[in-house]
C-alpha cells in the first residue's frame, strides 16, 4: 500500500496539474473528441483554475504516494464547494483517481477510504460522488463500497453533453 496521503497546497499546483491531465486523459481520453479533451484540459484543469480551488477552504486535495511517488489524488469538497449542491451534511468526492501503472493495486479503495475517513472528522452524514454512466468499472467499485444511485445529472465536457449518475453513501443513521 501507499506510504502516504499528503494534503496540497498552492505550492502544489503544478504537480496536481500534472497528474489531473494524465488521469484524465487515460480514463476518458478515448471516448472523446481531442477539441473536447483539450477544451477540458486547458480549461477546467488549468493551472488558474486548480490555484483557485486549492485556495478554497472548502475544498481538499491529497496526493496518495509510494516510495516517494505520486500514485494517484482525491479532491473532496463540502459547503458551497460541492458540483452539485447535496447540503452542509455531505461531502463530495469530485475527484479519485489512480495513475494507470498503479490501478487495480488497492490504492483506489485506499483514496475512498481516506474520504470516508475525512467525511466522519468533518462530522458529515454522507459521502456522494457522480460518474460516467459508461465508466460500469468505477460504478461496481461505489456499489462495492456501500455507494448506490440517487440520480442524474448532464456533464459537459468541451461540446459534449455526458450524463453522470450521481452515488450516495450513508454514514450516519438519521432518526
């Protein structure tokens, strides 16, 4: 398993650039037009944009690392940081990702646990996260851990409209 789950700062910017375009890339890369992916890319995952949400106090990044090198990250979010508002009691997983010489080692359970991990500190209730309705191999994990569906919502990606199936994960029992 990874050695380490380090939280970002500004100071991190390039390097969270970097990872955030290579995983990208590798999981939707070749499902979409290159306009697309290079609108995504130099838009969404600009350097601008990504110094702008590390400066959030409602958003979270971390690196996931082994020996020294980063094997994947997770950007969490809560309170008016969150895509698509599910309230102060929940928080977002925005983004889990594993760089593809390391997937299928553990270490994305290990990023979801980390989030789970953090959601129970910052005394949430729930975990949600949304998905490409065609990533199935990303939907199998959720439901493996404990994620099921509470709907949808349209993506846009470049010119492209993309549903997402929004995932839920219960951690508190309401009364």
């Amino acid at each position: 398993m990874a050695d380490s789950i380090i939280q970002l700062t500004v100071a991190d910017t390039a390097k969270l650039q970097a990872i955030s375009q290579e995983t990208f890339k590798d999981t939707f890369g070749g499902y979409n037009t290159d306009d697309d992916m290079d609108w995504y890319l130099n838009n969404e995952l600009s350097t601008k944009r990504l110094r702008s949400q590390l400066k959030n106090t409602n958003s979270f990044f971390y690196f996931l690392k082994r020996d020294n090198q980063v094997v994947g990250y997770l950007k969490l979010n809560i309170n008016d940081a969150q895509s698509n508002d599910q309230g102060g009691d929940a928080l977002e997983i925005e983004r889990l990702y594993v760089r593809p010489d390391y997937k299928r080692m553990g270490y994305g359970r290990q990023l979801m646990d980390y989030a789970i991990k953090r959601a129970y500190q910052l005394d949430k209730d729930a975990v949600w996260l949304s998905v490409w309705e065609y990533n199935h191999a990303a939907q199998k994990f959720y439901e493996a851990m404990g994620f099921t569906q509470f709907g949808d919502y349209l993506f846009t990606l470049g010119g492209a409209r993309q549903r997402d199936v929004l995932m839920r994960k219960e951690l508190k029992i309401r009364v």
